[in-house]
C-alpha cells in the first residue's frame, strides 16, 4: 500500500484529479490571492516592518491556496483516493529524512552561491521567521499534499509526480531570479521523495522549514 495514495481508479478520473488540483492551484493563486490581497494589504500596510512581515506570511501571500488545497485533500481523502494527511507515521525517519532534505538544500544553495548575487552575512530575520513556520507549512500542504500527491495517483510514478510538483514549486517563488527559482524546483522534487519515502507531512515541512532558517540566518542580497 502507497504512503500517500489509497485507490487509483481509472484514466479519466486520474486525468480530473491530477488537473482538477492544477486547476485549483492556478485560480486560487492568480484570481483569489489577489483579491484577497487588496481586501487585506491595507490593514498589513498599518503594521510596522517586522509584524508586517509575520502578516504577510501569516494571512497574505499563501493562505489561499493553502485553503482551496486543504479543502481539495479532504474531499480526496474523504472519497478514498488519497491517504489521510499523517505527521506521525515513522517519526524518526521522518525527522532524519527531513533534516536530510534541509541539508541538500542548503549545500546546492551554497554551491551555486557565486551565482546567486549573495554572500556571507548573519541575518536574523525574528518576525519573519516565525511566519515562515506557518507560511513553510502552507506552501507544503499545496506543493507536496496536493499537487505531488495527485500527480503520483494520475501517474503512478514517483519521479515524473516529483518532477511536476517541483516545477510548480519553482515557478511560484517568482520574486527570486530565473537560476534561484530552477534551484527552488529542483529542491521541491527532492522533498516530495522525502515526502513520498516517509509519508510524514512533517518530514518535507521540516525539511522546508530548516533550510529556510538556516540560510536566511547566513545569507544576505
């Protein structure tokens, strides 16, 4: 039995999935998020720097695609397609697992750093890292919960299910320059095996969450 997936039906049904979540993540993203941004920018814009940053990360720039994405699993999860959600299933696999996915994304970032117009620095970030918590976990529950797991339940591969969810991951960082955002998506295909391996959702979150917090600590524009 699958980590993440529980009865795989037949083509046209994993075709509606597969591009029924696509679909979701696109409207959510491109037509919600932004109306929703210009009911919410106004009060954020009040707020001082740091509690503005905690806002944004908080109640702005994922949230909605977390909630069309979470009411999406549920009824795949309800309707007996997907497994139900799990930040408990083999623990510490899960944690080792994360804190690997963490590592890998650190060490490519630190190998492309000559490319990347960064450099050394310390930067603590306090608001905004404490966004990235809850923010990490939102961008995990669309990347990882919903378009890698329909992507494998329409495909039956891991890889090519891996490879769409990290093309998408990319290509919704897209305040980071052209290489950052191939380098974004490359990590996003390692953390949906990781994800994949473990059946753990906190696993790929941990691995989101520690790579986030160890290289804005270190790394300055």
């Amino acid at each position: 039995m699958s980590t993440l997936v529980r009865e795989r039906r037949g083509a046209l049904d994993r075709v509606l999935v597969l591009f029924g979540s696509l679909a979701l993540v696109a409207v959510a993203r491109e037509e919600v998020t932004p109306l929703w941004r210009r009911c919410i920018d106004p009060w954020v814009d009040s707020l001082h720097r740091g509690p503005r940053m905690l806002a944004g990360h908080l109640i702005v720039w994922t949230l909605p695609m977390a909630i069309f994405s979470g009411i999406a699993l549920v009824f795949l999860i309800k309707t007996r397609r997907f497994q139900p959600l799990s930040i408990t299933r083999g623990g510490r696999r899960a944690v080792v697992d994360g804190l690997l996915g963490a590592l890998f994304a650190i060490v490519v970032a630190l190998l492309a750093l000559p490319l990347l117009h960064l450099r050394f620095g310390f930067a603590f970030r306090g608001w905004e890292q404490a966004g990235d918590l809850v923010s990490n976990a939102y961008e995990e529950l669309v990347a990882r919960g919903l378009v890698f797991t329909a992507a494998w339940y329409a495909l039956d591969s891991r890889m090519l299910a891996a490879l769409i969810s990290g093309l998408l991951f990319g290509l919704t960082h897209e305040q980071y320059p052209p290489l950052l955002r191939v380098l974004v998506g490359i990590t996003g295909a390692v953390w949906s095996l990781v994800y994949a391996r473990t059946g753990n959702f906190a696993a790929p979150w941990i691995a989101h969450e520690g790579a986030d917090l160890v290289l804005g600590l270190i790394l300055v524009g």
